[in-house]
C-alpha cells in the first residue's frame, strides 16, 4: 500500500509541476532515488531540465507508463539496467521514455570512468596507488561475480531472496588484495533471513542454480551489482598498508566516485546518446550538442 501512494504521490507531484507556468516548457527527468538526484542533476543541468526522485525502480517504470502518455514531450527517466541487459528486455523500456544504464547501475557505470582513478588517488597509499590503477576494478568485479550470479537468479526465478542490508564482512575475507566470498556462508545466510522463498528453494537448490548461471560466462559488468562492489573496495580500503583513510565504508566510496564523476565521462556512454537523441526531440541540447547549439545561436 505505502508503494502504491508514494508512486501515486510522485506523478501527481509531477503533473502539478506541469501545470505551473513556469514548467511549461520544462523537461522533467526521473530517476531512482536521492542519489541518482545528486549523480545527474550537474550531468543535466540547464534552464530546460529538471532531475525528479521516485522511490525504486519498479515504482519509477509503473509512474512512467503514464506520464511518458500524458507528457509524451515534457518527461523521460534514467535508472539502472540491473539484470535486464542481460535478460534482453532493457530496451523494451524506451517505448515509455525509460532508458536504462549500459552496464549494471550507475556505481559500476561510474566505476569504468576515471572517476575510480580518482578515488584510488585520494585513498591509497602511495606504494600501492600505481597496483591498485592496475588491479583493483577486475579484482572486485570478479570477486563480486558470484554474487551477482545469486541476484541474477532471484531476479529471473523470482525467489523472494532477502539481500537487504547484508553485513559483507561475515563472508568476506581481505587480505591485502585478495578477496575470497564465503558462498556457502552467503547461501546459509540468505536462506535464513528469506522467509519468503518458495518451498523448494534451499541450498543444494541455490548452488546448482550458481553452477548453470556461472556456465553462461557472461560479462561482470552485467552481472555484478555496483552496491556489492563498492562494498568490496570499501573493506580493501580498511587496511592499513593500503589505505589512507582506514574509516573507509560503502557510502564513503560511492560519495567520492559521484563527486569525481565529470558529465564528460558520462558523455562517453551509449545512455548518453540514446538520452540525448530523446531530449533533442524535446527541443533540448546537452553536451558537445548544447555547446553546438550556443555558438549557433551567439553567431
């Protein structure tokens, strides 16, 4: 009930806006939550947009499949791919103004940017910089890779898996830049806390489903969920040998990737073309487009 008039709320919100004078010729881009907010609103700062939160992704495609009929002109979103990339359905979503990320979410989007570089600059110790430029990112993806794997299949299989607020240090070990992921201790550990699950899902279940999804050998950047990974560098960053700041936490890793996340790297990206193509329909110039358009207009 409480998902069905925050939804309601948000697009009642959004279409008092539009009746408003001052948003009458007014872009509206919704995206998934406060922090996606702080992430594109520079991205997508001009005097014809505005980045709107709503609360979830599945609130956010439900909201769209009636503004983006009611304002076919005046309203697109951004939210994370997740697992549908992988599942072909990402692009199903553009018929409603809906554009996913490339890869996973925004934290890994992020992440293949030197906005990473950037963090390992500010975080590092300088005899572990120029290894952890080197390694760092395929060494969490590929340590996160099993767990992406178990989300893929919840995802897809509909398990009612409980990954909610996981305390990553119970199933992961770090010792200097090895990472190792307890999965029998994840698989307990979702287990127990998943009392919604269907009947026939236990363990032996979840293990042979890691064994036919891991076959598949799809690429990390699809699979893995940007939130783990960044968890994973946080641990990292909690030692002493390799870390300036041993108070390093998941929230403090994704705050520094948003702030070293220039709009330039995100023009760099295929949600970015197929965006901007969108708002330029709308009348609307962002990037190398924006600056065209305004010497244009100043000549």
């Amino acid at each position: 009930m409480r998902r069905y008039v925050d939804e309601n709320d948000k697009k009642n919100e959004i279409r008092m806006l539009f009746r408003h004078p001052l948003y009458r010729d007014k872009v509206i881009i919704i995206v998934e939550g406060g922090s996606d907010v702080r992430l594109f609103r520079g991205i997508f700062h001009c005097e014809r947009t505005q980045v709107e939160p709503i609360d979830g992704k599945k609130e956010l495609l439900s909201a769209m499949n009636d503004l983006s009929i009611e304002y076919p002109e005046q309203v697109l979103a951004i939210c994370d791919a997740d697992h549908e990339n992988l599942t072909g359905t990402a692009k199903m979503a553009e018929q409603y103004s809906v554009y996913m990320t490339d890869c996973h979410d925004a934290e890994l989007m992020m992440m293949q940017s030197p906005a990473l570089e950037s963090f390992i600059y500010e975080y590092s110790t300088s005899e572990y910089i120029d290894t952890m430029k080197k390694s760092l990112f395929d060494m969490v993806l590929q340590a996160a890779y099993p767990i992406g794997i178990l989300r893929w299949i919840n995802y897809e299989k509909k398990l009612n898996l409980n990954f909610k607020g996981l305390n990553f240090n119970e199933f992961s070990s770090i010792d200097n830049l090895d990472v190792t992921i307890d999965m029998q201790f994840l698989v307990n550990t979702l287990l127990e806390r998943s009392r919604l699950k269907p009947p026939f899902v236990d363990y032996t279940y979840l293990m042979s489903e890691i064994d036919i999804y891991t076959q598949r050998n799809e690429n990390g950047i699809q699979v893995c969920c940007g939130h783990d990974v960044a968890n994973l560098i946080a641990i990292i960053y909690r030692q002493k040998s390799i870390s300036t700041d041993r108070n390093t936490d998941v929230k403090k890793v994704e705050l520094a990737l948003r702030l070293s996340y220039q709009k330039e790297y995100f023009f760099d990206t295929d949600l970015f073309d197929r965006v901007s193509r969108r708002l330029g329909k709308f009348g609307v110039s962002i990037g190398a487009n924006a600056n065209k358009a305004m010497h244009a207009t100043s000549a």
